[in-house]
C-alpha cells in the first residue's frame, strides 16, 4: 500500500470562501440574505429580533441533530423556565416543551439512517408502567362524563404525555454515571437561580412584568394578609417551594457524604443552604413535606444505628418547634409553615370539605369526570361544570377527580412501584458508594414531592416534572451503570 493513499492535493480540494463559487451554494446563501435584509428593513428592530431568534432556532435544531443529548440538557434547563417568561413575553411556551420531545425523536429517526437507534435501551419495566398509564389516558377520550376534547388536550401532557416520551428518551441517551453527574450541576445552578429570583421578590418586590401577572388573577393566590407569596420564575409559589425543598433534600445528601473533591462538596452544600432558604421564603407550607418525609426514607435506606438516632431526634424537634410552640411567632414564614401541623386550619378544614364533596360525586364514576375536567383547564373550557368548580388543592385529588378511583389506584400503584424499585437498589444492589448516595438522594427527593404533592399540584408541573423523570429513569438504571463501572475498575487493575 502506498504511503500516499490518504494524501490529497491541497490545489484539488476547495476550502473556505473558494466553495461559494459553487452556485448549489452561493444561489440558497444569497436568497437568505436577501430575505434577511429585506425583513429588517420593513420591521426595523422587530424584524432584526426576529431573525435573530431565526437563526438561533436553526442553529439549535442543527446542534440537536448532531448530538441529541444536547436536546435533554435544554429540556431540563426549559423546564425551569418556560412558565416565567410568559410573564415577559406572552406566547404558549408550554407547547415548546411538546416541540423539542418530538424534535428528539424526529432527531433520533434521522441519526437512525447511519447508527442503529438504541431502542434497546428504552425496554424497562418503568417504559411499561408509564405506558399503560398513557394508554389509560389516552381512553380517557371515550370517558361519557368528559365534556372537552381541548381541555383533554391541554391537561393530559402535564399528567402522562411528558412523563411517556421522556422516559424512553432519558434511557437512551441520558443514562451514563457521566450524564447523572452533570444532571446535578445543571440541577444546582438553575436551582440557586431560582431562590436568587425568589430573593429579590422577597426583599425587593416584583418587577412591572411580575406586577402584571398579580393583577390579572395571580394575587387572589399570591398575595395573602398583605403579603406575598414568592413564587421566582417558576408557575406559582407551590411549585417554588417544593422544587427547592427537593433541592435542598437531593443536595443536602450529596453534601453530607461528599469525599474527597472540596470544590464539589461545597457547590452541593450551597445549592442545599439556597434550596432550603427558597422553601422557606415561599410562604408554601405544604414544601414542609418535602424534608419531611424525604429524611425519614433516607435514615430508613442508610440503615446506620447512629444516624437514625440523630434523624428522629432532629424529626422530633422539628416537629415539636412548629405544632407545641410560638417561638417565631412573629416571622411570617415562620407562622405560615406553623399553619402545617395545625388539624384545626381553616384552609385545611376546606380541603376536606371539598374532597368530601368529590367522593360524593365519583362514588357512581369510577373513570372520574374525563381529563381537564378539574383546575384550571376545567375554568377555561367547562366552568359550567361542578368539577370545574370545585377545588382539589391536590394533585392526587386532581388525578382521583379527572381519571376516577381506577385512575388513582394505578397511578399510586406506578408511583409506589417506581419508589420501591429505586430503595431496593439502594439496598441491595448498587455497591459503588457515590453512585448509592446519588440514587439514596435522588429516591429521597422523590419521595418527599409525593408527599407534598397531596398538599399541592406539584407532580406534573415544570420544572418537577422533567427532574422527576430523569430521577425515575437513573434509579432504576443504576445497577446496569454500577455492573459499567465495576467492570471498568476490574480492566484497571
């Protein structure tokens, strides 16, 4: 074979500004400009804006063609900010989350023509659940009692359709102990993003936008005795409160048994300190459960005599400086959290006058109303109804209320089921130490946002949605990512 096979003559290959002499080129190139030019000058700035997003748009659909994990990383970032900027630019963003789940696949046939797609990958009993759950919602179409096809449409993404094509996506091209690590530092950065946003409500007030939003329905929520309810970039201080009592959970885990890597330890205590300091600014007590019930299951997974000591003596304390004193009395959030312990609230007394009402009318459906037949799409498409009108306060409610006790029953059986799975493997079958922390931290978390998802409609909301998914989608591949890395630190030695 000869030492010059490879060789090409630089003379014979066009490179650089040399190729645009080819018309196939240099036609399509100048077309673009020309349409360019002419937009910016019958739109001036709005014109330059918009081409501007133009291009960033074709710019991003091209990277994610070429490497689609690009495409989950933007997913988790857009899930933290896709309900806040409609408060600047009003648009349904909403549907930007349903447009970048189908480009990933669109994406994945394409990349399919020259690498097999690993479908492979996506085959778990976790792909199985949600996909019944899917199919069930999808039959929700037929139920007699739903009254809206739009208002389906709209509710059943947040409650099965985000959760059935991220799943199979997240197993195959987010599934390395490379791609957990950096799911934490985007985690923790948008996380203290969020409670830096939160402080400036808080201390500073809204900006005009913010002010805006009050106005037009938000404060009936938001603002109560004359004061706010800080709710950052996220859709309202419900979702606030819970994703960064999740964070400070996740992240205080993680910080605790950190070893070895300073700087790391010390972003992770950070992004917990600010996790836990955005709970507490807003005013959501139903996040409380969040810490709560998140730190039972862990002390139960770590399974160390020591720590569970420490852990119910902290519990306790908790428990005895909210519900058995008045120290703090005069913080608000402090009083507003105290509220949580207290059987006798009269917001709580609602709630199960409402559930009340609910169980009298479901006992003769046990398909529930249809999907969107409660909240806020049941307002927007059918108010005249009594679902529609009657609140839930609940995501498990809404679940019971839309889908019936058949729903529900399944729902929690997935939900349970997806736990159990991620404490078993904790348990028994991780045995690299960092990987059962991450897992141990990630199934905590989880737990914690079913707990306050009764309290509140956390679980199918942005951004706890996306991370739950991803969380789901880790604890349940991490044996096959522990095998990986036993086997790489065998071939070592």
């Amino acid at each position: 074979m000869s030492l010059f096979s490879n060789y090409t003559n630089p003379f014979e290959f066009n490179a650089g500004s040399s190729r645009f002499t080819n018309l196939n080129i240099l036609v399509p190139v100048l077309a673009i400009l020309t349409v360019i030019t002419v937009v910016i000058a019958k739109m001036g700035v709005i014109g330059f804006v918009i081409t501007l997003s133009f291009l960033m748009l074709i710019s991003l659909v091209y990277a994610i063609f070429q490497n689609p994990k690009m495409g989950i990383i933007l997913l988790i970032v857009l899930g933290f900010f896709v309900t806040g900027i409609a408060r600047y630019i009003p648009a349904p963003w909403g549907l930007s989350i349903d447009g970048l789940l189908v480009l990933l696949y669109v994406a994945l046939f394409f990349k399919g023509f020259a690498n097999k797609i690993p479908w492979h990958k996506a085959k778990s009993s976790l792909t199985l659940l949600v996909s019944i759950w899917m199919g069930y919602i999808i039959l929700q179409l037929g139920n007699p009692e739903a009254q809206s096809l739009e208002a389906w449409f709209y509710a059943m993404r947040g409650v099965a359709l985000y959760q059935w094509l991220s799943i199979p996506l997240f197993f195959m091209l987010f599934n390395k102990q490379k791609d957990l690590n950096t799911f934490f530092v985007i985690w923790g950065i948008l996380s203290i993003l969020g409670t830096l946003k939160g402080f400036q409500q808080f201390q500073f007030g809204v900006d005009p936008f913010e002010q805006k939003w009050l106005d037009q329905g938000g404060a009936e929520t938001h603002i109560l005795f004359a004061k706010l309810r800080v709710f950052s970039f996220f859709s309202d201080a419900g979702q606030f409160g819970a994703s960064q009592a999740q964070a400070g959970v996740v992240f205080g885990i993680l910080a605790l048994f950190k070893k070895g890597n300073i700087k790391l330890r010390a972003f992770f205590i950070s992004v917990a300190l600010f996790g836990f300091l955005g709970m507490l600014i807003s005013g959501t007590r139903g996040a409380i459960a969040v810490p709560a019930l998140g730190g039972i299951v862990f002390l139960i997974l770590r399974k160390n005599l020591k720590i569970l000591l420490l852990g119910a003596i902290l519990g306790i304390s908790v428990y005895v400086f909210f519900a058995h004193t008045n120290i703090g009395q005069n913080n608000a959030e402090i009083r507003r959290m105290r509220t949580a312990f207290d059987p006798n609230d009269a917001s709580f007394q609602v709630r199960l006058a409402n559930q009340k009402k609910l169980k009298g009318y479901l006992a003769s459906r046990p398909f529930g109303g249809g999907v969107g037949a409660t909240g806020n799409w049941g307002q927007r498409f059918t108010p005249h109804t009594f679902l529609a009108n009657t609140a839930t306060d609940s995501w498990y409610v809404m679940i019971w209320s839309d889908t019936g006790v058949i729903g529900l029953m399944y729902y929690l059986f997935m939900l349970f089921f997806i736990l159990f799975t991620g404490a078993c493997n904790v348990l028994f079958k991780i045995k690299d130490e960092n990987l059962k922390i991450q897992i141990t931290a990630l199934t905590c978390g989880m737990a914690g946002i079913m707990m306050a998802s009764y309290g509140n409609g956390v679980f199918g909301q942005m951004p706890t949605g996306i991370l739950m998914y991803v969380s789901m989608v880790f604890m349940f591949n991490s044996p096959q990512i522990d095998a990986r890395k036993r086997k790489a630190s065998i071939q070592l030695h």
